[in-house]
C-alpha cells in the first residue's frame, strides 16, 4: 500500500469523529477514500504506529487506519 492507492474499508470499524455524525457511533465499513499518508516516523525518528495509514475520505475527513482493515481498490 502506498501513497495515492484508492482504498475501501473491509471491516466494521466506528469512529466518533465523522463530520455529520459527530459524536455518534459511524461504522466505516465499506466507504472509500485514498491513502494520503504513512506514519512510519516522528521528528525524524523511526516508529511504529498502531493506526500507521492515513486516509482521506472527504475534504473534511481523515482518519488513521490499520493495513488490515483496508483492501486496495483497482
């Protein structure tokens, strides 16, 4: 996975955080976006987030995500 891949949440995962939803529960489950970054350091050092793929849905929503909750989209 790589910086720019289409991507598609391929498990239920529910966040708060969701701009028209906020503060109630959203399952992410199989909505879309691209992957606009990779967290693997911090001020130049090396490390290993738990949440290491960020991902663009809407201009106003990103979240952090894990490798496994997402499959690239072709």
């Amino acid at each position: 996975m790589k910086v720019g891949d289409r991507v598609r949440v391929n498990s239920s995962v529910v966040v708060y955080i969701h701009p028209e939803h906020r503060g109630q529960p959203f399952d992410m489950k199989d909505e879309e976006g691209e992957v606009i970054g990779i967290v693997n350091e911090w001020k130049g050092r090396p490390v290993s987030a738990n949440l290491p793929i960020l991902v663009q849905f809407t201009t106003k929503f990103k979240v952090h995500l894990k490798e496994d909750e997402l499959e690239i989209i072709s």
